[in-house]
C-alpha cells in the first residue's frame, strides 16, 4: 500500500483500464453491484476538508497522502443483489426476497474482490494504491455528493504515482506485524 504520492494526474484511459480490469472480478450471479465515486483534481480537497479538516491536517503522520491525485469511493449495492435474484434463473434462490434472506453479503464480497483486483492492476501499471477507511464525516461526506444511503462504503481508494523523490515512506504501524503462515491458517480436514 502506497501512502505517499507525488501528485501527478493519472491518465483518464489508465483509469478507465483498472476500473475495466476490476470489473472482471468474481460476481454472484453477475450482478457487479458496486460503485465508485471518482474525486479528481480539487474534488480529492472535497473529501480531505469533510474526513480530515485543515485543523487536524498538520499532525498527520502520512502528509504525502494529501496529494494522490485520485480518491475512489468503494460502494457496494445490496438491491442490486436482491433485485438479480429476483430473476427468474436465480429466483428458486430465494435470496430475491430481501436483503434478510442473504446469510453472506455477496455485495460486500464482491465488490471486496473488485476493490482488490483494482489495487493489484494499479500496482501493475507502476501506479500506487491504498484502500483506506473513512472514519469520519461519512454522512457529510455521503449527502455532499450524492451518495444514496442504501449503499454501503467500503472505503476510499487513494490512487496515483508513488512519490519517488527519495523520502522513504513510513509503513503504518501494522506492517511490523508478523505474517501467518499457512500451518497457522489451514486447518486438514477438520477445524
């Protein structure tokens, strides 16, 4: 995850191309139920003034973050799930009956999955990527540009070229985790 970007815009068909590479992700049914909402240019100002106004900008550990030239917003739409299962192929489902009859949000995995093959794409082409949560100010944020409520955000996505001006960039402090290794997560067999 890239948390210091150097500003530069990211071409409208590199963009386009990740967004058309995620689209490919893994869908149920292939509703592709999700959504972003592009800030670009003096929209990303929109997003920092609303989730982290000027007054707590200074004493921000990741400053470089400030100048990713594009914030994605993640949704994911779980009437677009229910209305697809209300299709007569996927109607025995049952799961066209509301967003209660789902013992697991599709909507949320999908476009999870969508979310990280962007990522993966935009590392691909050289780009830098960070999927972030927005802690604060998401009903602002939300009304502010027309987000409807039914929609669940994911995140923000932060996407642009890495900042190679010779700076390290500081890892956040979970990077010093230690990773799991496969015995720890496979269970053989049984739990």
């Amino acid at each position: 995850m890239t948390r210091t970007f150097d500003g530069r815009p990211i071409p409208v068909d590199v963009l386009h191309g990740l967004v058309a590479l995620a689209s490919r992700a893994p869908s149920a049914g292939k509703t592709q139920g999700w959504h972003l909402v592009v800030l670009e240019g003096a929209d990303t100002a929109r997003f920092w003034d609303v989730t982290l106004p000027a007054a707590r900008r200074a004493g921000f550990r990741w400053q470089g973050l400030l100048r990713a030239p594009v914030i994605a917003l993640a949704l994911a739409d779980p009437q677009a799930y229910v209305d697809r299962y209300s299709e007569p192929d996927k109607a025995g489902t049952g799961l066209g009956e509301g967003v209660g009859a789902w013992t697991t949000p599709y909507w949320t995995i999908d476009a999870a999955m969508s979310v990280n093959t962007l990522l993966l794409a935009a590392e691909h082409v050289g780009l830098g990527a960070l999927l972030f949560g927005v802690f604060n100010g998401e009903a602002e944020l939300r009304e502010s540009l027309g987000i409807p409520e039914d929609l669940q955000l994911l995140g923000a996505i932060a996407l642009g070229w890495p900042d190679q001006s010779g700076q390290p960039e500081r890892p956040g402090r979970s990077a010093y985790r230690v990773r799991r290794s496969a015995a720890d997560i496979i269970h053989n067999g049984r739990w």
